[in-house]
C-alpha cells in the first residue's frame, strides 16, 4: 500500500508546489488530497495496531480509502464512451436519492428512539425486570 500512494502522493505534492494555492480551485484535487492523506493515515494506524482488523481508527480510515477510490473510479472511467452513460446513470440516481435517504435516515432514528424509551429488550433499564420476565 505504501509503494501505491507513495507515487500519486510525489506527484501531486510537486504539483501543488509548482501552482501554488491555484492547485485547489479545481474540485476533483481535493478528492485526490483526501485520498493519499487518508492512505497515508490507514498506513500509519496500520503500523501502530497489533491486531489491524480490530483497530477502529485502521477500519475507518480503510473505509474512507475505499470510498474515495470508488470515487476516483467513477472519475476516470467517464473518459471511456461506453462507460460515460453508465456512470453519468449512477450518478444521476445517487443525487436523486438524497432526498429519501434522509427522510429514511430520520425514520430509522425516530424508531430506534421509540425503542430505546420503551426500553425493549433491555432489561437493566428497569428495577423490576424480573417482574417483566
């Protein structure tokens, strides 16, 4: 993983150099920026853990590498023509769903609230919970 993001990391690296803070009026360069800063970091929690698959620091920052690869993904195949309609649909279809993904995000806290004030299920929240038994 290191020899993988150590490349695009020199490159964009000399790039901002060369260009100053105009590196960062395109918005796909920030993406890029997050990608190798978050490699970077899952390579470091990486080295720290003794046992890196119980590590949650490893686990989400292995998380935000492989969304942002996704991304990236998605990026460089619009230059294909027989993929460009693929990804402009996924695209299309993502942006459209914000507005049910929210109202299905606020659903499901609402109904984990309810649950939790009922305290189903848990027992120690009551005195007399061998009385509920």
């Amino acid at each position: 993983m290191i020899i993988g993001i150590l490349y695009p990391f020199v490159y964009d690296t000399c790039q901002l150099y060369k260009q100053g803070w105009s590196y960062f009026s395109d918005a796909w360069n920030y993406t890029d920026m997050a990608f190798q800063w978050t490699g970077i970091l899952n390579i470091v929690f990486m080295f720290e853990a003794v046992n890196p698959g119980e590590n949650l620091k490893a686990i989400i920052a292995m998380s935000m590498v492989l969304f942002l690869a996704l991304v990236k993904t998605m990026f460089f195949m619009r230059i294909f023509d027989e993929l460009s309609h693929l990804v402009t649909l996924i695209r299309t279809c993502i942006y459209d769903l914000r507005h049910f993904m929210t109202f299905y995000v606020i659903i499901v806290f609402m109904f984990s609230l309810i649950l939790g004030v009922l305290g189903y299920q848990n027992f120690t929240a009551h005195d007399d919970y061998e009385e509920m038994l």
